[in-house]
C-alpha cells in the first residue's frame, strides 16, 4: 500500500480505506459556505417574492438528502448511518450564509457528509434565485468544526 495515500493500492490503484479496525465513535463535522447574492435578492427572499417560492425551506431539504446520499455522490467514501443533519441559514445583506451540521457514531468521519450537505444546499438557493440574480456565487465552502469522541 502507498503510505502517502491511503486510497491508492500498492500499484497506484484506487482503493476504499478498510476502517474495519478502528472503533466506534461519536463524529461531528460542521461544513460552511454562503452563496454571495444582490441585496435586492435578499429582500425578494425575505419578502417570499421569489418566483421559485419556499427558497430556504427547498434549500434546507435539499442538502439534508445530499448529505445522507454522500457516498453515492463521493467515490470510496464509506455510507454512513448519520444520526443528525442540520441545515440553516444566516441572512446577511449580500449573502446567504449557509452551514451544516452532520452527526454519526461510526468508524470514519462524517464531514464529506457536512461538505456535500453545504454545497448542495447552496447550489438549490442559487437554483432557487436565478431567475432574479444573475451575478450570483457560492463561495468559502469548508470545514470548520470535526470533532471525534
């Protein structure tokens, strides 16, 4: 095996990591981004005047079934049983600030879960608005809470 990267084989092959022996643990990873956006979209969202309706409550739906789909979106990443997703949402003056929490007891981490969970939840609120906004963008997606117990 390459030790340098553990989803590579001895010949350079891709490979899912065995964590058959590690143990169990409590995981939680926290994953944020935000989708920088006009203020006259903010006030659209805030007024629900949007053409597309509930954009935050789509959103919300929308990466908690991403992030429990990961490991079918994400090559060699183990499924997962999560035990919690959390979605929400800050609204700013020219953004939505975005931020998932994912929660397993499991033998590997969770935060492709929270990442996946953020990126699609951001995706649907771009999805959601731009019919209104054409110069929006997601940006800063990453992790910035894991914590392993």
């Amino acid at each position: 095996m390459n030790k340098m990267f553990s989803h590579l084989d001895a010949r350079g092959g891709a490979r899912m990591v065995n964590v058959g022996h590690k143990p169990v643990q409590r995981r939680r990873a926290v994953a944020e981004g935000k989708l920088v956006c006009a203020p006259a979209t903010i006030r659209a969202l805030k007024k629900n005047a949007l053409p597309k309706g509930d954009v935050l409550t789509v959103a919300q739906i929308a990466g908690i079934q991403a992030a429990k789909r990961t490991a079918q979106l994400i090559p060699l990443c183990h499924p997962l049983a999560l035990n919690h997703i959390e979605i929400r949402f800050k609204i700013r003056r020219a953004a939505i600030e975005v931020r998932c929490t994912a929660e397993t007891s499991s033998q590997t981490g969770v935060e492709l879960e929270a990442l996946t969970g953020v990126s699609v939840a951001a995706l649907a609120l771009y999805d959601m608005c731009k019919a209104v906004d054409k110069k929006m963008r997601i940006e800063g997606i990453r992790v910035v809470e894991k914590i392993k117990e």
